[in-house]
C-alpha cells in the first residue's frame, strides 16, 4: 500500500489553488484500468470545512454529468478504473481528480473562485466573462450585503464601489438616501430645495425600475413614501452590477444615462434542495440628541438678556411682566423642565426573517423566497414593514431552449407619524419648544408632539413584478430571444388627524397611486468563431417600454367626529380631491443592434447603435441616436508578457459612447388644454397658455468617454483598477421666461449642460498566502470627481434661483464654468470686536450699514462682519457671493475581510471629502437667543465663542477680540440685523467625514455539530451598523444633509443598530 | 509561489505611465473646452440716473444710481473721458485736490472741536470721484464754481467704463451740471445763478411769541432770519457760530431773555461765550458734520436743530411757552452768525 501525494494546480493565473491533501490509495496496476471502481466520499468548502451539497460530479471524457453529493455533501460513483472526475460547483473552482482503484472516504476541498477575470459580469444584454467586456462596470457579490439587516440594501453599498455616491440622508425605515454614479447628473432643484433625483437604472432580474420618475415617493408629500429598492429582500440577491460608462450602459439605452445597476437574485444550482433559513433580530438607538437648556436656567437667560439689551430698566421689566411664562414661574403651566426630544426617540427592537428553498440542475432549477422585515423607526409612530415572497425557475431541456421566468411580490407597509416620507417637519418644531412647557397632553399648547404620537397612518405599497424571458437556437450561433417584463407598483395612503390635535379641524387624507411598467425585447443574436480565434458576436434587438403613473388623492377637511372620518359631513368649502397632475403615460421604442469582436480574447472591439423615440421627445426629431464605441486589450496575454510571471493579467480598455434619458412631460412637447366654464350650456376648450408648446424638444443627452486599466499582481494577491472619465450631460431641462408679445409665459427648452470628470482608484490586496490558514482581505476604493457648469440658456452666465427649503432659504446661483450650484452668501469675516472697528465711509462720515426694508442700521460692536463686495459702505444683497460646493469631491470607502479557521470578521469604512455644508439648523437654534419672549428651545451657549461686551449692558462698547460668533442676545437690533442669518458664510462648514459603517462578526458552526443537528451549514452573527461618524463638522450628522447641502432640521436620523443573526442551511 | 522578477522590464511600466500620462492629458485637456468661471458684464445693467446736479461747496454722494441687473460683483467701475461740453479736456475733473474725509464716524458724542477735526484728515482726491467698486459718485465739498463749470453752464459730459473678469462695457454721455454755491441752507440764493432773491430766510418754528405791541401771536412772516458769515478784516477766521436777535428797530434783544432754552446743548458747539447781545459757540464745519440724527439735529440727521424759549404768564394766568426755532445747515467753515430780526413787532417777555 502506499500513498500518492498529488498537488495540482488548475489554470494559468489561479489565484487559489489545492491545499487539501487527496489520498488515493491503490492496490492494483494500470492492467486495472478498465474495470469498474466505486468511489466514495465527501466535498466541502476549503476555507470554511462545510459540507456542500449538490455538487456536480462529471465525467471527463465523455463530458457527462453523472452524480451529485446529497445533502451530507457525499456521494458514490460507480466509474471505469482511471477515469478523471470533474467537480463542479457554481462560484467554485472546478477540481479534476483520476481515480485508479475503488475508494472510500475521499475528501474533497473545492474553494471559492476568485480569479477576477473569470467573473462573470453583465454589460448590455449580455453576460460576458470581464476579460471580454470593454465597458466600465464592477460586481458585488450579494454575500457582502447579507449581514447587516436594513431595509434598504443600497445603505449597504456605501463606500463599496468607487464611482458610486451614496448619501443615506434619511434614517426614514423604507425611505431612500441619494444615489449617484460618476458625480452630479442633474441641476434642476425645485422651489423647495428638493434636487430632482438622478438615480441609476435598476434592472431586478430583467425588469426595468426607474427610480426617479416618480420621485414624490419619499420626497415631496403624497405618495407613501416607501422606496421600491425597500422592497427587494437583500438576502435573496446574489449579485449587483453596478454600470458606470457609457459603453456598458448603452444598451440601456432610453434611460440609463444615470448608469445601471443590475440586481440578479439567487437561483437553483444544486441537485439537492436546499432549504435556507436566516433571522436577524436588531437593536435601533437614536444617535446622541441636541443639548437643550431646561427649566429654571432657560427663563433665567432669557429674562438676563431682556433686562441687559432693552432700551430702558422700565421697559425691559414691563416686557418680562407682559410675558407670562417669564414672570409667571409658579404657574404650573410655565413651571417645567420638559425635555421634548425624549417623546420622540426611543430604542427599537426589530427582525427580519427569509426562508428560501431552491434547488435544481442545468436543466431545471427552481428557487422559492420568503422575506419577512420589521423595523420600528426611532422616531415614536413611525416603522416600516417589508412582506416579500419571490420565486424563478429555469428550464433548459437542450441546449437550444431555455426559458426562465421570474416571479416577485412584496408588500411594503410603512408609518410616517406626522410627517411625510423623508421630512419629519413636526418633530423639528416640536423638538424647538420651550422645555418650560408641561409635556405633551391633550391640555398642552404643543400640539404637534402629541401628533406625532397619535395620528392614525396607514401607507402601503404592493409591487407585483414578473419576467419572462425565452431563447431558441436552431441552427448553432443564432439565437431568437425575447424578454418581457411587467411590473406593477400600487401605492396607498390614508392618514387622520382628529380635530383635538389640529385646532378643532380634523382631517382625513386618503390617497392612491399606481404605475406601471410593460417592458419586451426581442432580439437575434449570431456568434461565430473563425480559426478558433477571431471570435464574432453580434445582436439586433427591438424594445418597447411602457409607463403610466396616476395618483389620485382627497382630503376631507372637517370630518363630522373624530370617529366618523366620512364620507359626509365634511366641509365642502375646504375640501380638496382628485388625481393629481403628475399622472403621467410615457412610451419609448428602441431598436439597434451590436456588434463584437475579439481575436483569441486578446483585443476586444464593441460597437453599439440604438435609435431611441420617447413620447416626450418633440415632434421634430422623435428619434434619437446612440452610439457606442469601447475595446479592450488583454496586454498580459500578450506573448512578450509571459516572462513576467507577476502579472496574473493586465488590460487596458477605452470606451465612448451616448445614452438618453427622457425628461419633461407630453405637455412641454405638444401643449395643453384647459377645459373651461360652459358657454351656452356647451363646454369650452381653451389653450393653456403657461407653457408653449415646443416641438423641438429633446430626451437629456449623456456622452461620456471612459479609460481604464485593470490589472492583477503575483497570483492575483493584488488587483488593481484605475479608471478616468468625463462625461457632459446636456438637453437638461430648463424653463425660460418669454416675452409677453408671444401670449404665452414660459417655454421649456433643453438648455442646460454640465459636465463631470473624474477618476477612480480600486486595490484589492490579498494579504498572505491562500495556503495560510488565516485570510486577510484588505479594498480600499476612492473617486474623484468634479462636476462643472457647462451650459445656460440665453448666453447668460448667472442665474439665480430663490429657494424656500423651510430651513436656510438660502437662494442657489448656477454659474458657468463653476461647480454646478452654489449658494448665494454673505462672506463673513468675523465680529467687529468695537465700534470702532467698523468701516466709515468717508464721504458721509457714517459707519457700515445694513440695508433693510426700514432704512439703514449701522453696524456696532459685537455685529457679523460682512464683507462690502462694490465698497458701497452698505451691506445689501449686491454683496453676496456664490460659494460653496456641496457635492463631494471625494468619495471611497475601505473594507477589511479577516478569517481565521471558522471565524470572519468584517469591516466596512466609507468617506466623503472636500464639500461644504451650511449648517442651517445651527443658525436658527442661534436665533432663538434673540427671542427672549418666544417660546422655543435654548441650547446650551458656552461652548461656543460668541461676542460679550467688556461692561455688561455697555452697547457700543468693546468687547470680546476674535470672537467667532456675532453677539447672539441683542434682541432689538436682531429683527433687522438677524446677525445669525443662515446666508452667510460663518455657517458654511466642511462637510467631509469618515464614517465606520458597520463591523460584522461571523461563526460558522463546526462540522461535527452539525452533522449532529442535520444541518450542512450555520452561521451565527453579530452586527454593528452606523458604528461612527468622524467628522469636523459641529452638526449632528455630516451625511443628514440635503442633497445641497444644507443641515436643516426636521431630517430624519440615522439610527445606530446592533444585530445578533442566524443563517443556517438543511 | 510566483514571487517579484528582479529583472522586470520596463514595457508594462512604459504601457502604465503611458495610460496614466493619457489620463492625464485627456483630463487636462477637458478643461480647456470648459467655460472658465468668470463675472458677467450683463446688458441689461445701466445707470438710473443720467444727469448729476451736485451743489458746489458740499460733499453730495449719489448711492444706488447703478442697477446691477446680470452683472455680478466684485466689478471695477472707471470715469473715463471727462469733457467740458464742448469736448475740451476737463483737468479739474481729473487732477486730485486737498479733500476733507471721515476717518471714524462722527457719533454727536465727541466733547470738543478737536475731538471731532482728530475724525476728518486732508486727503489728495479728484473732486468728482467714482466708487471704485459700487459705480457711486462722490462731488467733494472742496469743488468751488470759481474753477468748475457751474450752471448756468451745461457742465461736463463723462463716461463710465464697468469692468470684471467677464468683459467691459461703456456708459456714455453721463452729465455732471454742478449749481453755484448755496452755503447755507435754508437758502435764499437762487439755485443756478447763485444770487439772493431776498434778504433772509424764515424761521422753521414760531409759536406762542406774542406780539409786545399788537399783542397777537407772531407769525413767520414777522421775523427773518438772516445766516452770514462775518469776514473781519485782518483777524483770521476760526470757526465759530453766533446767534443774535434784533428788534424792529434792529436793537440787540439779550439772548438771556430766551430763559428757558437748554443752551449748554443748542448744537454741537463748544466753549459758549454768552452776552447781552449774543451768543457764540466755537463748531466744526459743516454743521450739522453727517446725517446722523443726534440730539442737534432733526429727525432725518441732515439739519441742525435751534430751539429758542422762554416762558412766561398769559392772559388768565396761564403758561404760555413760546418757541423760536430754526432747522439749518452750514457748509462752509469760518466764522458764522445767525440773526434772528423781528420784523413787525418785538417779543413780549412780561407776563400779562
């Protein structure tokens, strides 16, 4: 008896190769070699020593599958002596084994696959391995995602793919933070300071979800508010792509031009049925609160500053007098130290549960998922509940045919208290009261904290979605296909504020909404390879894609009781109903075709060609090109490479090309009518003349030109990928007023462009060898990116826009060839220490001025100074300046994977540099300090270097030299100076931070343990998420900001959250 | 285990710093076809008013005669081609003068004439002077019709040059017509041939004076004020201000009769010399020094504010205070006297 010791090593630039030792043992010679032998034995995980199940068991020649390992990962074959055994397992690298002799107890160790050029990615309509693709995209496998329980998966892919720019500035359960690829794709911002969103295109298992055309979900009002990204079950995904160039998102055609990310779940691959169960139960913590000054203290200040900066003793004390809740401090009403934040933040307790089951082979497989998703949000009355059940099935009886169909439901339930969606506006005025009020109660003043907790609100949204997609080959290379999909997303609302809450006007809010999607492709696609290594590959393709949206809503004012909530008895007079004119019907047509070339996957060459017509598109020019051009060369394939054994692959790709996205409405492009008053008894029609119509009208324009180079070092231990870009987006929409001689107001006309460019950086380092029982895995990604102002309309090189945002109201100026927008400031250069320092201008012998609606008031000691732009001595609004950027400038994140034997633990951090915040919420809390009579909520002021006078009550005297902040208690002067205004720059602060997203800790149960519990795997974990926040900035939270950067309050925040989780596997 | 080769040649090196040289010219070179953030010179800007009357010997600065419009700050604004109206150079425009500017602000507070003088400094200026950065216009007090072209003549034509990063632009044939000298106001010299039209001016406030001889209440008509200044020959001018009542046979009446008048705080002057004929206070020109209302002035900041009193029984028995008053501005420095002339009928002082 003796023993061979066989190593093999499979592939030509494997990163993982064989450690485990196989042991054959043989009694015979090769005279056996036709006689048949039955092998025995097991397959499992190399790194994680877990029993596989399902895994293929094939002969090599002919190829033929012949077993599969059971559920305990065993199997038993009966082959002829000599034969190669291939194992195969989808995500493993396969293992060829010759067996001489019969056997028993051979264990094999399969490990994951992790050579990266083999990944299969996919761009276009079609999966291609990345060593033939040309465009610029990256895949997340769905394993990273599984650990964290959110409600919303894109949380998790902050930090993870450079390019990718994801600002979770809701905590809202259910709701959705901002998601942007390759810098700022729009500049339209709405009157009330809303961005409009620019979302990539997701595509969940072949189904089209544009994110963004109805984007009142979670934004502004109605709808509720519940992001269709919430309803996809993280646990059921198995792969991501995220589509950043031109070139891979071409095929997407009429609305990719914000990127595509691809979401693809899990399906059947193994013989066996695996069942699959995984729970989480989580713990969400409010992050640390405002500190508020209560009670006592509060009336205290408040009278000091009365009594130091009146205009006399007398009137000073007959202010306090005629305040009740200053001099009345014995009443109980007044006599409090209420602290407010404390009724609406509380700690959580939550779960999440998914049940999948899926099995199957290369002929048929099936997978069944369950998801269930409970989230009570930190904020009282609010939470979000998922319900989800998918499934999808593969049939393949010949390589000719297949079909694949997918099925998904979800049910999404959410609370939203008394705000809407994303904005919690009740909370924030609450949260302001002065501590010196009772607590909320049916008797109190403070109405909206008792609102919070008590309106009756209801929000649900179902989403229906299914694919179909069926191929047939009859002749070798050609190929018929056809994809259709149809998805239906229904939203409802209904909300009711009894009367005892609003002033004795009740009301019932009840609203719907349902859009739809019908998407099909048809297309024939050709392959062909020539002398084995001029491979060629082309497509046509026709689509069709339709849309609707219709929301109709209705608000009965003044409902007979709080109990009767309708339908009569309502006040007629102030009740409002119908649908809404954001209903919309769009319908796009594509057809085009591409065409691929590589000669032995070497040089890789991609055209792409699509005419796209939209119904919004102007009657002029209803189709729209879209070319694409991209290649590739592999250089480390080339021959004078090979020498160079620490190249594991290498390639350098470029790509160019232009995609649409449809803007506007119908009405932009043909008009409208208005139905008017009956004239005659007869209906009258007449033109709307708001808008004229414009039959020019163009979709928004994406062209963008991409290079990279990617390449893998000593045994693909060290990946590295770099990649440029710069990208215009032109044709955005903008209005332009008309002269009154045309008749009509406005023309809508595609005018604005602006331009990004950037690069990105993405190293992945494995640290020791794949031999070393403990793995270390260190990424880091990071972008730069810098986004321009190309284009206005009218040659003008300004434009001003007034924003009302409920917090700064600070107006944006778009500006040519700066950052997209900035806001329009006061530049402050600190506090005049002594009336003397104040400027005087030399003509007229009087000091600095403000301008205001009652003439002029001087500047004085302890005021902000503002910088005089035209040296006017007068501070008016010709002294603003555009500053500030509030997108990013830089945004990466690293992540660190550590396994040792059955222990894993994961790291996740992500940044976001170099952009500019106005704190917004820190001014007004400031303003607060100046109404001594108001009630509202006083922060604590020490910390802060604000303005004192040397004497105390001494007004135009000297005070304190280099103070940062301007005297806060002057409250007479302060109506017209408002010295803590939020337009200036003394709030602009540096928005940059550094943020520990979360820090996972896996176990996976012992191999003997399980076998005892019938289990083949099990995993047990522990999670932190939104662990930390480091960061400069003195507001609560860099990331709870507006998309233009604004910290106003009445955000919602993110929450803190620990997860225990089990994962186990029959 | 593969390791590093030791003799790596440079071709994968050249091909790396080749792409990353590619990159960076290509992103370089994005720049170039980038509109450059720069001002904006905006069409629709322009003045708002065309024709500029300043009077000559006061400081007169015009503010927010420019609209901005599209055109976005900081900009530089220039005079350029400064011209009498018959296109001959104007060097008195252009050539700079001694000027008396504010250094600190002038409060109404300061105890002496050298508190407030320690506030002014001589400065080299041009007379009509552009706002380097806002496009206002300053007509310096130091401008004098005796070598500026004052009306009746059409004055000077110039023209504004606006500049910023985004381009320049012209604003042409904007009018300067300075009027003569008017030192004191209320005046009574006509406003473009700078002659008197009648020998003073009226009181701003006359109440309960009641005649001595008619005995009926004075009305303004009854009393002229007379404002000038005194030139002594041989004795240098200081800055002084005199108040002086006449009777109708242009007698001195003793200022002391004016009882109840607070004095010490008629205006914003010092070293108060009182005798029975007048009343003298050392000032600093002009009076009042800026539009800043203080307890010297009216309201609006832009008079000196005189109030006369005395207090005396009427008929019955009552109290009647009677008020003499007159809101003024002085120009001009020296030594200046205010007289008040009773004209129809002298004051009663006794009770009834």
């Amino acid at each position: 008896m003796y023993r061979i010791k066989k190593q093999k090593l499979i592939g030509m630039r494997l990163l993982s190769f064989i450690t485990a030792l196989i042991l054959v043992t043989s009694f015979g010679n090769m005279g056996y070699a036709q006689n048949k032998i039955t092998v025995r034995g097991v397959v499992k995980d190399q790194a994680q020593q877990t029993l596989l199940a399902g895994v293929s068991i094939s002969t090599a020649k002919p190829q033929k599958t012949i077993a599969a390992t059971d559920s305990k990962g065993a199997f038993t074959v009966l082959v002829d002596a000599g034969s190669e055994l291939v194992f195969t397992y989808a995500g493993y690298t396969p293992i060829r084994k010759t067996f001489l002799s019969s056997v028993s107890g051979v264990e094999i160790s399969i490990s994951p696959n992790n050579n990266s050029m083999q990944e299969v990615v996919v761009q276009g309509f079609k999966t291609k391995t990345r060593e033939t693709s040309t465009g610029s995209s990256l895949v997340l496998s769905g394993k990273a995602l599984q650990d964290v329980p959110v409600s919303n998966v894109m949380e998790l892919l902050q930090g993870k793919v450079a390019g990718l720019n994801i600002q979770n500035n809701s905590g809202s359960p259910g709701g959705m933070g901002t998601i942007n690829i390759r810098g700022l794709s729009g500049s339209t911002v709405s009157a009330d300071g809303f961005l409009t969103p620019t979302s990539p295109l997701f595509v969940i298992d072949g189904v089209p979800v544009d994110m963004n055309s109805n984007f009142e979900y979670g934004f502004q009002g109605g709808g509720a508010g519940i992001s269709p990204l919430s309803l996809i079950p993280p646990e059921d995904i198995e792969q991501m792509d995220v589509l950043k160039d031109a070139a891979a998102t071409s095929q997407y055609g009429a609305r990719a031009a914000y990127g595509v990310i691809i979401v693809t779940t899990k399906r059947g691959k193994s013989k066996v049925p695996i069942v699959q169960y995984s729970t989480n139960v989580f713990v969400k913590t409010p992050p640390k609160l405002r500190e508020t000054i209560g009670g006592k203290e509060e009336r205290a200040f408040r009278i000091n500053s009365i009594l130091q900066y009146d205009t006399s003793y007398q009137h000073a004390l007959s202010l306090i007098n005629s305040t009740p809740f200053l001099s009345d401090s014995l009443n109980p009403y007044y006599n409090n130290a209420t602290n407010w934040q404390d009724y609406f933040f509380r700690n959580t307790y939550n779960q999440q549960h998914n049940m999948s089951i899926r099995g199957g082979d290369d002929k048929f497989n099936y997978k069944t998922n369950l998801n269930y998703y409970q989230e009570n949000g930190i904020i009282q009355n609010t939470g979000f509940k998922r319900y989800s059940l998918s499934m999808n099935a593969l049939y393949a009886p010949s390589q000719q045919f297949r079909m694949t169909v997918n099925l998904s439901s979800s049910l999404g339930q959410k609370k939203n208290g008394s705000g809407v969606g994303l904005v919690q506006t009740g909370v924030a005025s609450s949260a302001n009261s002065s501590s010196l009020l009772p607590p909320p109660s049916l008797f109190s003043d403070n109405n909206s904290a008792l609102a919070t907790a008590n309106v009756v609100n209801n929000n649900k949204t179902i989403n229906i979605s299914s694919s179909w997609d069926m191929q047939y080959e009859p002749v070798k290379g050609v190929r018929f296909g056809n994809l259709l999909s149809y998805n239906l997303v229904t939203g409802s609302s209904d909300r009711f504020t009894p009367s005892y809450l609003s002033g004795g006007t009740s009301e019932a809010y009840s609203s719907n909404d349902r859009n739809y999607t019908i998407y099909d492709r048809t297309m024939l696609s050709l392959t062909k390879t020539l002398n084995r290594v001029h491979n060629l590959s082309g497509y046509v393709f026709n689509e069709i894609n339709a849309t609707s949206f219709r929301p109709n809503v209705i608000q009965l004012s003044q409902t007979a009781s709080d109990q009767i909530t309708g339908p009569i008895g309502y006040s007629w007079a102030n009740t409002l109903g119908g649908t809404l004119n954001s209903l919309n019907e769009t319908r796009q047509h594509g057809y085009g075709g591409s065409f691929s070339y590589n000669y032995d996957r070497k040089y890789v060459l991609d055209f792409n060609f699509r005419l796209d017509g939209l119904s919004t598109t102007g009657a002029k020019q209803p189709y729209s090109n879209n070319p694409s051009v991209s290649a590739r060369w592999n250089f480390g394939k080339e021959k004078w490479m090979e020498k160079y054994d620490w190249l594991s692959y290498g390639s350098l790709k470029a790509s160019w090309g232009r995609n649409i996205k449809p803007t506007g409405n119908i009405f932009d492009t043909y008009g409208r009518y208005n139905v008017g008053l009956p004239y005659n008894n007869n209906p009258t029609v007449s033109i709307d003349y708001g808008t004229i119509p414009n039959e020019h009208f163009l979709p928004e324009t994406q062209t963008q030109s991409n290079v990279g180079i990617e390449t893998g070092l000593f045994g693909d231990m060290v990946n590295f990928t770099m990649e440029g870009y710069y990208r215009s987006v032109d044709n955005q929409v903008m209005g332009i007023d008309l002269s009154n001689t045309s008749g009509f107001s406005k023309m809508n006309t595609n005018a604005k462009s602006i331009v990004n460019y950037g690069m990105e950086w993405t190293t992945t380092v494995r640290v020791f060898k794949p031999t070393n029982p403990f793995k270390w895995t260190v990424s880091a990604n990071g972008s730069m990116n810098r986004d321009i102002l190309a284009k206005l309309p009218d040659g003008l090189r300004q434009i001003t826009q007034t924003i009302s945002d409920g917090g700064s109201n600070v107006p944006i100026v778009y500006r040519l060839g700066r950052n997209v927008f900035s806001n329009l400031l006061y530049y402050t250069q600190g506090v005049y220490a002594n009336t003397e320092n104040v400027p005087v201008n030399m003509a007229t012998g009087l000091r600095q001025a403000l301008s205001t609606t009652s003439g002029y008031l001087s500047f004085q000691a302890g005021d902000p100074r503002w910088t005089d732009v035209n040296g006017d001595y007068i501070i008016d609004e010709k002294d603003l300046l555009p500053i500030g950027n509030p997108v990013p400038r830089f945004v990466g994140g690293f992540a660190s994977q550590m396994e040792y034997k059955r222990f894993q633990l994961n790291m996740n951090w992500s940044f976001t540099l170099d952009r500019d915040l106005l704190n917004a919420s820190f001014a007004q809390m400031m303003q607060n300090f100046a109404k001594p009579a108001t009630m509202s909520a006083l922060v604590p002021i020490d910390k802060y270097n604000y303005w004192k006078p040397t004497v105390p009550g001494e007004k135009l005297g000297g005070g304190t030299v280099n103070a940062r902040y301007p005297n806060p208690f002057d409250f007479l002067r302060a109506e017209q100076l408002q010295p803590y205004r939020s337009n200036q720059t003394l709030f602009l602060e540096d928005g940059s931070y550094w943020k520990l997203n979360n820090v996972v800790l896996i176990y996976n149960v012992d191999r003997k343990m399980l076998t005892r519990l019938h289990m083949t795997s099990c995993k047990l974990t522990l999670t932190a998420n939104n662990v930390l926040t480091i960061s400069k900035y003195t507001g609560p939270d860099p990331e709870m900001v507006t998309q233009l950067g604004r910290d106003n309050s009445g955000g919602y925040p993110n929450a803190r959250s620990y997860a225990a989780g089990i994962n186990v596997q029959f | 285990m593969v390791t590093m080769n030791s003799s790596i040649k440079n071709i994968p090196g050249i091909a790396m710093s080749l792409l990353c040289a590619g990159t960076v010219l290509l992103l370089s070179s994005c720049q170039k076809f980038l509109p450059a953030e720069r001002e904006t010179v905006g069409s629709d800007s322009q003045y708002t008013t065309d024709v500029y009357q300043p009077i000559l010997g006061r400081t007169t600065n015009y503010t927010n005669n420019f609209y901005q419009g599209s055109t976005t700050y900081p900009s530089t604004f220039r005079v350029v081609n400064p011209r009498r109206r018959n296109g001959q150079p104007a060097p008195e425009l252009t050539d700079v003068f001694p000027v008396l500017v504010w250094k600190t602000a002038y409060t109404g507070l300061e105890k002496s004439v050298e508190e407030i003088d320690a506030k002014r400094e001589i400065q080299n200026r041009p007379l009509f002077e552009i706002g380097e950065h806002s496009g206002s216009f300053t007509m310096w007090a130091a401008a004098k019709s005796s070598f500026m072209r004052a009306q009746p003549d059409s004055g000077y034509l110039f023209d504004v040059e606006l500049s910023n990063s985004g381009g320049r632009r012209y604003f042409r044939n904007l009018k300067l017509q300075p009027m003569r000298e008017r030192p004191y106001e209320p005046s009574n010299y006509n406003a473009s041939t700078g002659q008197p039209t009648s020998n003073g001016v009226t009181p701003s406030v006359v109440s309960s004076i009641k005649g001595l001889t008619t005995d009926r209440y004075l009305s303004y008509g009854d009393i002229e004020v007379y404002i000038r200044k005194v030139i002594k020959q041989g004795v240098t001018p200081t800055n002084s201000l005199t108040f002086r009542f006449l009777d109708t046979l242009y007698n001195p009446i003793d200022p002391a009769k004016f009882a109840t008048t607070d004095w010490d705080n008629l205006v914003h002057g010092f070293n108060k010399v009182m005798t029975n004929e007048s009343v003298t206070y050392k000032v600093a020109y002009p009076i009042p020094a800026v539009a800043l209302p203080t307890r010297f002035t009216t309201g609006d900041g832009k008079r000196a504010k005189v109030r006369f009193s005395y207090s005396r029984l009427g008929f019955g028995g009552a109290t009647e205070k009677a008020t003499l008053g007159l809101d003024f501005a002085i120009y001009e420095p020296g030594d200046w006297e205010i007289v008040f002339a009773f004209k129809s009928d002298n004051p009663k002082f006794v009770n009834d």
